[in-house]
C-alpha cells in the first residue's frame, strides 16, 4: 500500500468540530497547517488550543471563492460545510454553494500544486438507504427536492465533481463518507443525538428518545474519524470509502449508556418529535460551542446547558462514555 508523506497541509471548515480535530491531528505529525473558515457555523475559539503551534494558521475566508495560500501544499482536505440538520436547513443556499463553488476552489487549490485531494463526503449521499449496512457501491434511496436534500444534494454534487476533477485533470482526489461522528468538540446545541442526551442527562431532565428507540446509528469516535481521513490521504485509493463503525447501536442503547455515564434517572419516548430527530430549526449560535484544548488526544467535552446553569458538571468522552462506541480501526485502502 501506497504511504504518503506530507509537509503542508490546508484545511477548509478548520474550526468545525471535525476540522479543529484534523488540524490537531495534523499538527501533531508535523505537518504545516492552515484552517479555512467563515465561522458561519464554527466559533474561532474552537482553535485556541492549535494557536500556540508556530506551524499553524488560520484564515477567515469563505471558501466559495478563490482559497488565499501562495506556498505549496501537499495536501487538501475539504470539510467546509454547514453539517448539523439545524444548520444546514438554516442555510439552505450556502451548504449548496459550498458543495458546489466551495469544492470547486478546494479542487482548484490542488490541482495548481499536484496536491492530494481528500473529499469529506457524508453518509447522507446514501439518502433513506433500503440497504444495511450500505457498502459504498450502494447508490442509495434519495429525495433531491426535500429539505435536507440541500446538504445530501451538496455532497452528492462534491463527489461528482471531485471524480470528474479525477478523470479530466488527473488531480489525485479521495472521496471519504463520514457515517455520525462524536466527541470533544462538539457543539452542545446542535441537535445531534449525543450532546442531546448529554445535555439532557447534564440538566437532570429525561432523555428523549423517538419512538420505540430501535432505529440504529454507526457512531464512531472523533479521533477515529480523523486517523481515517489521514490515513485515507496518505494511500492512493481514490474511494469511495465509509468511515464509521461497523457496529451499530440502537438509539435506546445510546440513551442507556449516557444514562449509566451521567446517573441519570429516566428516558421518555417521543412519538413525533425529540432532540434526536433531524428537524430544523434556528441556526445555532457560535458563541456556545464547547471548550476543547486542541489535543487530538483530549477527553473531555464542557460547556454545556446544565453547566451554564451552574451544576459544574462535564463528561470525559475517553473513558467511559468513548468505551460504549468505541472499536480498533484498521485503515487499509489498498483494495
């Protein structure tokens, strides 16, 4: 199998929950950094822990235009992206755009410099999958007029074009779809399923599950995802690849582990909506993303409602509560 060294390294969506994580990453194997970002769902204090690095840096920029770096890079990694249901159906036009003009800059950027070309591509392509597990040659069940067809759509066109950059300019891309993805970082009010129930459990309150909770989730841990995303650049397979864990959980068994970590009470179900469902909603603020130190090998997440309200109380994500999705990875793309 093909393994890559890289010097320099951009980017896009840097201070988004899984950008600040690669950058870490990065940093810590020694590479130059530069994050790109608009903030327009990310908070510049999700760097703070990267700022002390003389080898990174940060660019506020929206990457739907030309990406501003004048020294070579080795490599591009292309997160930028509102992810979060509540953000991207609250920025419907711009998760568009920066699957489409975004992705195309990022393109742009590695072709000048022969650079390697890593998509952040979603489990989303997949759509309403009539397939489980969904193997990447699955090409899914998909409704391209919906509301959340704004984000699955986007991705899907940032794969397209980042194949035809592939085929028609020989720019060396991969294509990696991320399956749900937790840990430090992780903004407390977005409405993903687990800084909800923490959240939740955090304020005493019963953690709200949909239905009968049997629905399944691939839930894999941040530095997981982001040694996937390293390791997948340093091959030379092109993907598409998931990166998740194989092992799926119940929403229910979510609950009653963040139930076991936290010491809450009880759970409640929910027949139409939850904090665990994908509706919109209000974008969420900046201003309450959670504390993170920028140590890719950090564990503990802060910042959250409960705390806000005085209880003081966090959860370390690396002991017991990383232990209930958790699983070794073995990155081979060779195939």
């Amino acid at each position: 199998m093909t393994t890559r060294r890289f010097d320099r390294a951009v980017v896009t969506g840097g201070a988004g929950f899984v950008g600040a994580h690669l950058c870490a990453l990065l940093l810590s194997e020694g590479l130059e950094v530069t994050a790109v970002d608009n903030l327009a769902t990310s908070s510049a204090a999700t760097l703070e822990g990267l700022r002390r690095h003389d080898r990174f840096r940060f660019v506020r920029h929206d990457v739907t235009e030309a990406i501003p770096h004048e020294d070579r890079v080795d490599v591009v990694f292309h997160l930028a992206s509102a992810a979060s249901p509540r953000d991207y159906l609250a920025l419907p036009i711009e998760t568009l755009r920066a699957g489409s003009h975004g992705t195309e800059q990022a393109l742009e950027l590695a072709r000048r410099d022969g650079a390697r070309f890593v998509l952040a591509s979603t489990s989303e392509v997949y759509g309403d999958p009539l397939e489980h597990p969904q193997h990447e040659r699955y090409w899914g069940n998909v409704n391209p007029v919906g509301p959340r067809s704004v984000y699955d759509e986007a991705k899907r066109y940032a794969e397209a074009l980042t194949s035809a950059y592939r085929r028609e300019h020989g720019v060396d891309t991969a294509i990696a779809r991320i399956f749900n993805t937790y840990g430090p970082g992780m903004r407390v009010n977005d409405g993903r399923m687990i800084p909800a129930f923490f959240t939740q459990a955090l304020a005493g309150e019963p953690l709200t599950v949909t239905g009968t909770g049997k629905q399944t989730r691939s839930i894999c841990y941040v530095e997981d995802t982001v040694g996937g995303l390293v390791a997948l650049a340093r091959s030379g397979y092109p993907g598409p690849v998931n990166l998740g864990n194989p092992d799926e959980l119940t929403v229910r068994q979510v609950a009653e582990r963040v139930k076991q970590i936290t010491g809450s009470s009880s759970l409640s179900s929910a027949s139409t909506r939850s904090s665990t469902t994908r509706s919109g909603g209000a974008p969420t603020s900046p201003s309450h993303a959670t504390s993170w130190d920028g140590n890719p090998r950090s564990t503990r997440m802060t910042g959250s409602a409960a705390q806000r309200r005085g209880s003081g109380r966090s959860v370390a994500l690396s002991s017991d509560a990383q232990g209930f999705c958790r699983r070794p990875f073995i990155y081979d793309f060779a195939g």
